[in-house]
C-alpha cells in the first residue's frame, strides 16, 4: 500500500514540504547557538585553535 | 588535577601528502593547458587515441580534482586535525596505507583513462576495480580520522572536524551509491541506472563531489589556516555552527539544477532551484565568516603571502558561490547551460578557491613541516600576482566565450529563424578565446612552477637533521581544571551535539540521506514518469552493433563535447528539433546527456546524415564541414570489433530490464556481425574500402539510432 501511494503521489507538493523542512532545521539551528549559556561557551572554542603548543608553532 | 601530557605530531605523512599534492598539481595543470590547446587547435589530438581530447579531459578533471585537491585535503586535515584534537593520528600504518593507495589510484587513474578504460560518467569515470580501491582507501581514511578524534586529548571538536566529518561521511554515501554497475569484464561494467534515473543520482554525485570534496574539507581548513595565519580567533563561532548544518542540509538537494529545462520532471528541477538559491545563505556567511576573521590584521594582507592566498581563496569562494545559484535560475540557465560560462564557473572555483587555499595552506604549512623559513616571500608574492593574473585571463575569455555561444545559439531572424543555424559558425567565433584561455593557464601554471621552485629552495634551505630534533620531537600539552574544555563539561546538550563523533557522524548522515531521499527517490518509485505510448509503440533497446558502437561512443568520450539532451527551450528546438524526452534514453547505461556542447547536440542525430557522410567526417572532420574543431578518429577504421562480448553485454542489460528477448542475446554476434556487413556494403557500393569489423562501422550504427529507438524504428 506505502508502495501504491508512493506511486501515485503528485510529486509537484515535494519543494514546499522540503523547504518547510529545511527552514525547520534552520531556525533550529539558529535557536540552537543561541541557547542559553552558549555565549560562553563559543567565546571560548573560537579561539581553540590558537591554542596548540608546539615550540615550532606561530 | 593538572598534569602534562607529551606526544609527537604525525608531521611525515603531511609531509608526504604535501609533496603529493605540488606533485600532482603539476600534471593537472599541465594536462589542462595540453587539453585547452586541443580546443584551441584540433592538430594537438595529433590523431592518436591517447592524446584525444575526449580521453584527456577526463584525466585532467580527475588530476585537479582527486590528485591535486585531494592530497592536498588530506595534507591540511592530518595537519589540522592532530593540532585541534591535541594527539597523533590513530593509527601510522593505516595513515600510509591511505596515502600510497590513493597515489595507486591515482596512477591507475593516469594509466587507463588515456587508454579510453571508462565508465562515461563525470567525475565518476574510473573503471569498476578503481571504484572499490578507491572505496577501501577512503574508509581506511574516515577510520582513522573517527578514531584519531576518539582519542583525542581535548574535550571540544572544533568546527573544522565537523566538516571534515561531513566530508569523509558524504563521500563515502555519494561514491558508493553512483558508483553501481554491473561488471560485464574485468575493466567495463554498465551501471544499474539508466537514463534519467542515472541522470539524477550521476548530478547528485556531481554536484556534491563538488560540495563534499572540494568545498566542505576546504571550510574546514579555511576555519583552520585564516586564524592561523592571523593569528586570531574565528571572527564567529555561532555562525561557523550555522554555516555547517545549513551547507550539509542544503547543499545535498541542489544536484536537478544540472538538468534545468532538460527531461527530468518539473518537481525535481524546481526542488534543485529552491534549494540552489538558499544556498547563498550559508555560503554568504561561511565566506563572511572568513573574510572577518582577518579583522585587525588587515596590515597582513600587504606583507603575508599566506594571508593573500587565503583572503583571495575566501573572496573566490564568495564568487563562485553567488554564481552557483545564479545559474541554477532556469531563465539564466538557459542560456548559460552547455556553455564556457560553466568552464569559467568551475576554473573560478577550482583556481581561485581550491587552487589558492591549497597554495596558502602550503606556504604556511612547508616553512613549519621542514623547521625552517620560507626561502622568499617575493617569490611567494609573484606567484601570488600570477595566479590572480591566470586566472582573470582564463575565467574572463571564458564568460565572453560562453555569453557569445549562449547568445548565438537562440538568436533567430525577424522570419523566427535561428540566425546562426550551422552550429559550426559558433564554434569559429570563440576559437580566439580558446587561444586567450590557454594563455591563463600558461601564466596560472608560471605561478605554481615559482611555487615549485620556492618550495624545493625552501625545504633545501632547513638544516640538516632538523627534522630528527629531539628537543623539537614532543609536544607538550598542559591539561587542566579550569581550562575551557573543562568549563564545557556542563553543558549536557553541548556534550551530546557538539563533541560526540558518532553522534555528530550519524546527524550528517541523517541530513544528506533525508535530502537524498527525498530527491532520488521519487524516480524510481513513480508509476507516471514514463509514458509508454510516446511514439506509439514501446520504447526498443539499442540492437547488439548499436550498443557496440555506444561503448565506442563512452571509450571515446564524445560526451565531452556533444550532449544528448534538447532542452525545452526554442534554441534547442529550432536547431535540433523536438525537445528530448525520458523515453529517448531510458535504457542507456550510462547517460550520454553531457554537460558542454563544444560540438553540437546528438539526441536526434540519427538519420539526420547519410552512413557514408559518418565515414567521411569522422576520418577526417575538417574535410566534411570547415571550420570543425572536432578531431580524426583515424584509430577506428583499423581497430576491431569485439563481437565475442557482445551475447555477454545483451544478457547483463537483459537482467537490467532492457526487454531483449532470449533469441536477441543469443544471437547478438551474428545479429552484430549481419547489420555491420550491411553498413559496410552500403559503404563499399559508394567507392570507400571497408572491411566488416572496423570499429567506426559500430558507431555509425549507433549515431544512426540516436533519436530512433522510441516509436518502434529500427
């Protein structure tokens, strides 16, 4: 029957349904690196990568 | 608790990689201006099979691509990656098992792609046994990579593992799944897809190598070379978040926009277009995002070849991906599909943001890999200069060349005739730009050898012994309370999302495959996409010489210059006649729609020419039509047939539903060897001498069937 239905779907609805899903997880996302506490807490890996070490480093 | 930690940086595989990367960078370079002048000229094919321009290409894409911008991807992550992780690579042996399997491949790739050993997909073209070596190493890459980020030494995974996360998972999807055939030898095989379906899933891969080899690993070095470089942090972190799960959800979808206009339903090419357009969302902001990271050092952009190459590299990326979009608007695409503004499209991407973030990424990483200085930052600076030179005469002649081809093919009279009907008068019209062309890969190509020379100078320059230093041997790394990683341990949600590998490996998987899904799907479940009745009976699959004469048409590469597909728009169709539809190709393995018409389309070029007009033309093109830039394919009157493997091909493509009956594959050789005596005859009666099984009679075989397998012809 999933099958049948599949098959028979007007395919045309699919843009709409996805870019609803994509804005979905884009909010999300936008909610997500704003939640609270994360300022902190990405003020400090943003600078991550300086940090390394090695005596022949920059 | 506090204590030290002190280990060694796997610094002899990057080395390695590195020398790989300039190495390889060289041959596709080079290949490219050799394939540049056979445009410009057809005299450079020199009439031999292995200098063809439709067997070269095909290197020199795959040289760029795989070799050139792979070493280097896997220079700048095995670099990166041990810094930001704070440990050595997993595992040594599994590090150089990667590095010299994918110098394998890539030799394989140099050594059978000349010799016309293809699958006739883009991007995608090495044989079967290639396509699993290539499987195997990449796992063994993704393995290392996963269990090197699992002992890692730090609690946080910065944003550039991500991407190089959603890298090696991607890949491995995009390889796998494009990559499916059915093998019929040792070195050919036919893939399980056919026509539009092939279509799709071969643009899916496309598009995404594009996204996942050559932009996603590039962010993540990006995100670890500018700050580097300037030293100092990300201008954002939050954005490089957001920026990361935008492009891997996004980006999966986009693949339709290849197929603007052309056969392919109207729903996935509109899905193609919606999601190319968002893309400038978190493209934009990547770029941004870069670009700001530079803020306050702006001072070394006049002094720091390394921080020119990356700014140049981020600026580039910003170009190539506000163009993107721009082309996937049907309207734009129309006229700018088939055309060199897509070859300026690419090189601007390629040269400009693959090239220059490689050769930055180099400058700063081979002073450091050797302990020493680099040997001459003025050398540094021309190459710089040069590069940028190159590339504006490459990308420049190419946008005139492509806007002229896009404006001449759909200029019609006051009559609403087209004004240029001979697709040759185009062709004549832009060979200048063809010569302009090459001049910037020559000059590009001057740059990178200043690089060369810079870099050997460089690494002669470092003391000898310095890299069996011992004091310089460990790093030692302080772990502490209080430090950052520490103060993160809080964070349950941040814990789970952002530092977990597997977690973060199954979301990216779950973003591309529900993308991928989505889009692909529908093709192969739909019962409405192909209309049975178009042409009044059903469509035929190609006769057993037909399909000899098809693999010839693959070996040979002749989608490389002509495409198989008559757009819905009135340029096609008033030069090539009716728009093509799904079931023109619904039983080709692979496709043959092509992505560049440097010759004219074939989709109804069957019949269109008499049999002996093919003989001539493809003996010698110039002859037939004036001005032709096409090259001799003198090697097919002399080569033979392989009639033996044919009752072998017909029984695969049978399993694959191509509706031969039994007596068709049994009897395929004889079948083949009777139609081609038939042609051979016709030819022999107009005065040509013609034996039985040469190789072109095939082709004409085939050419003449193009456009006449649908509406019961033969």
């Amino acid at each position: 029957m999933i099958r049948e239905t599949l098959m028979h779907l007007h395919w045309s609805v699919l843009p709409v349904f996805s870019m609803l899903v994509f804005f979905t997880v884009f909010i999300g996302v936008i909610f997500w690196v704003n939640r609270s506490g994360s300022k902190e807490i990405y003020q400090k890996l943003n600078a991550v990568v300086l940090e390394e070490g090695g005596s022949h480093e920059r | 608790m506090e204590y030290t930690t002190k280990f060694k940086y796997d610094d002899e595989i990057v080395r390695k990689f590195t020398l790989a990367t300039l190495v390889w960078g060289f041959v596709a370079f080079l290949v490219g201006i050799y394939v540049a002048l056979e445009l410009a000229s057809h005299q450079f094919n020199l009439s031999l099979p292995y200098f063809s321009f439709g067997r070269l290409r095909p290197l020199h894409t795959n040289a760029a691509i795989f070799a050139f911008a792979g070493n280097g991807i896997f220079a700048g992550i095995y670099y990166s990656l041990q810094r930001v992780l704070k440990t050595r690579l997993f595992s040594d042996k599994i590090s150089n098992f990667h590095f010299w399997g994918w110098q394998l491949i890539i030799v394989s790739a140099a050594l059978t792609l000349p010799f016309g050993l293809t699958q006739g997909k883009e991007y995608a073209e090495l044989i079967w046994p290639i396509d699993i070596a290539i499987a195997v190493v990449w796992l063994a890459f993704g393995y290392n990579m996963i269990r090197t980020i699992l002992i890692r030494r730090v609690e946080h995974i910065y944003v550039a593992v991500w991407f190089y996360i959603a890298t090696f998972v991607t890949v491995a999807l995009l390889h796998v799944f494009n990559s499916l055939a059915v093998p019929f030898s040792l070195i050919g095989s036919y893939p399980i897809y056919a026509g539009v379906s092939d279509a799709l899933v071969q643009w899916w891969y496309g598009h995404n190598a594009v996204a996942f080899f050559l932009t996603t690993p590039f962010l993540g070095l990006m995100y670890y070379f500018i700050p580097k470089a300037v030293n100092r942090p990300v201008y954002s972190y939050r954005l490089s978040v957001v920026h990361f799960w935008t492009l891997v959800f996004i980006y999966i979808w986009a693949g339709p926009h290849h197929l603007l206009n052309s056969a392919v339903p109207d729903w996935a090419q509109n899905l193609g277009v919606a999601f190319s357009v968002m893309l400038w969302i978190p493209s934009w902001g990547g770029m941004i995002n870069g670009l700001l990271t530079i803020r306050g050092a702006w001072d070394k952009l006049r002094t720091d070849p390394v921080v020119k190459f990356l700014a140049l590299a981020a600026t580039f990326y910003g170009m190539a991906t506000f163009e993107g979009p721009l082309l996937s608007l049907k309207s734009v695409s129309e006229l700018g599909h088939y055309t060199d503004w897509i070859i300026a499209h690419v090189h601007s991407g390629a040269l400009g943001w693959n090239g220059f973030l490689t050769f930055g990424m180099i400058y700063y990483l081979v002073p450091k890999l050797w302990k020493t200085e680099l040997y001459s930052k003025d050398l540094a600076n021309i190459h710089f200069w040069t590069g940028t030179l190159g590339i504006l005469i490459y990308v420049i002649s190419m946008y005139v060349s492509g806007f002229t081809q896009g404006l001449m093919w759909r200029e019609v009279t006051d009559s609403g005739r087209l004004a240029y009907p001979d697709f040759v008068q185009t062709v004549v019209r832009i060979i200048p730009l063809y010569w302009i062309r090459t001049l910037g890969g020559v000059v590009y190509l001057g740059g990178f050898i200043v690089m060369l020379y810079n870099v050997r100078m460089t690494i002669l320059k470092a003391p000898k012994g310095s890299l069996e230093d011992p004091s310089d041997e460990y790093t030692p790394y302080q772990i502490a309370k209080n430090t950052h990683t520490e103060s993160l341990t809080t964070s349950f949600s941040h814990r789970v999302l952002e530092r977990m590998p597997l977690v973060l490996t199954v979301l990216v998987l779950v973003g591309v495959g529900f993308g991928s899904l989505v889009s692909l799907a529908p093709m192969f479940l739909s019962a409405s996409v192909v209309d049975s009745n178009y042409g009044g009976s059903k469509v035929r699959g190609y006769s057993a010489l037909e399909l000899a004469g098809r693999d010839i048409y693959v070996r040979e590469g002749c989608y490389t210059c002509h495409s198989q597909m008559i757009r819905k728009t009135v340029g096609d169709v008033l030069r090539y006649g009716p728009a093509s539809r799904i079931e023109d190709s619904l039983y080709d393995r692979p496709f043959q729609w092509g992505s560049k018409r440097i010759g004219p389309d074939l989709a109804r070029e069957g019949t269109k020419y008499p049999n002996l007009w093919h003989y001539r033309h493809m003996k010698n093109p110039q002859e037939v039509l004036t001005g032709s830039i096409m090259p001799s394919y003198g090697w097919l009157y002399k080569t033979k047939i392989d009639y033996e493997s044919l009752p072998r091909k017909l029984g695969i493509m049978q399993m694959l539903n191509v509706p031969y009956s039994d007596a068709e594959v049994e009897q395929a050789l004889n079948n083949a060897k009777d139609d081609a005596k038939q042609i051979a005859d016709g030819l022999r009666a107009e005065g040509e001498n013609v034996k039985d099984d040469q190789e072109i009679l095939a082709l004409i075989a085939y050419l003449q069937a193009l456009g006449q397998t649908v509406g019961g012809a033969k």
